[in-house]
C-alpha cells in the first residue's frame, strides 16, 4: 500500500529571487554581446576576431559587403562594398581600415582588441 505524502510549499525570499532574477540577466547579456551586431545582417558571417598588435586582411572570396565592428564601443567603424578578391586590411600601426591599399576609414586601434570583420557575399 502506497503511504500518502505531504506537499510542502517551498515561498522563496526576496535576496534568493533578486539573486535568481540578476544570474538571468546576466546570462541574457552575456548572450547577446557575444552574438551578431544588430547593424550587421543574419546573412553576413564572422571572418575575422583580431586581439593582437597584428595587421589583418581579409580577402573577399566573392562579390559582397564587409562590417568592421569594434565591440568594446558597440560601433560600426565601416562597412562597404568589396569585389571579388579585393582585400580590406585593419592596421593597427596607421590606425587605419584599407580597402587596396587605400584608407577607407581611420580609428584608433590601439591593440586592435575586439574588432571583428563580417562579411555578406551578396549582389547589389
């Protein structure tokens, strides 16, 4: 025969449900920061997470648009049109973004730490 068992009501404190409710938002802005851009479309990949003193280049496989985003500002530092094997260059020495060689935009770059390069292959 089955023994009958009791409910106990569990009423959880305030610190436990402010603490609950800061672990959850915390874990929701730690997905979104670590995610796409909003400026940058679903369509456009991740190519390039620069961290280093480094210049990069990037060299565009197809016909297409390129976003250099720089997280720690939440800031589109450019976005333009490449043509198919054209190559964009972060060079953190000249604190320049280069599209062949010539400057498109200038930031200062310090380490380059948290800029990011997207690319969307896609036609006009």
């Amino acid at each position: 025969m089955k023994t009958p068992t009791r409910s106990r009501r569990v009423q959880a404190s305030p610190g436990r449900a402010a603490a609950a409710g800061a672990l959850l938002l915390v874990a929701v802005v730690a997905g979104c920061s670590s995610g796409r851009p909003p400026s940058v479309p679903g369509s456009a990949k991740s190519v390039a997470l620069m961290g280093g003193g480094e210049a990069v280049s990037f060299t565009a496989p197809d016909r297409g648009i390129a976003y250099v985003y720089e997280r720690s500002s939440r800031t589109m530092v450019y976005s333009g049109w490449l043509k198919a094997g054209e190559a964009l260059e972060l060079d953190p020495g000249r604190d320049e973004v280069r599209i062949g060689g010539r400057p498109v935009a200038q930031r200062q770059m310090g380490d380059m730490s948290g800029f990011e390069v997207w690319f969307d292959p896609r036609s006009p």
